[in-house]
C-alpha cells in the first residue's frame, strides 16, 4: 500500500480524534497512545471504531480492538483492510 493511502487513513483517523474527543490534531502521530497519551478508555475505543467503520469503512473487529494502542495501529490495520476491499 502507498504511503498517500497510508497518509489518507492517518487523515481520517485524526479527524475522527478531533472531532470526538476535541483533540488536537497538531499532537497526534502515529505514535500517539490511544490511552495513556490521549485519555481515551474502553468505551471511547468503542466510539471510535463506530466512526471510523462509518467514515472510511473500517470495521475493526472485537479481537483487532484488543491489539490496538496506538493510532498507528489503526492505522495499520485501516490500510490492510482497505487493500483487501480493493
């Protein structure tokens, strides 16, 4: 996968921080910590895979939430699975 779809699926994903949780995106890479960096806890995790199966038709399953800590995880796994719908 590029890097532009790489960078496309970080864009998302900060928007989606910003627009929830009022983050600010101009502190979030891809090493940013969903929980301890960006005090989200289990329920925001939720909120945030609702939105982003929503706006980029990533549907994170139960077992990939487990695994994920970081927005680069997301990202990680938005970019695999949109290659697998291409």
């Amino acid at each position: 996968m590029s890097d532009a779809k790489r960078q496309q699926v970080f864009t998302v994903v900060v928007g989606v921080l910003v627009e929830l949780f009022e983050k600010d995106a101009s502190e979030i890479t891809e090493a940013t910590n969903l929980f301890t960096d960006l005090d989200l806890d289990s329920l925001d995790a939720i909120d945030l895979a609702a939105a982003l199966s929503k706006k980029a038709q990533i549907k994170l399953v139960t077992e990939e939430m487990k695994t994920i800590r970081t927005v680069g995880d997301i990202v990680e796994i938005g970019v695999l699975k949109l290659s697998e719908a291409a």
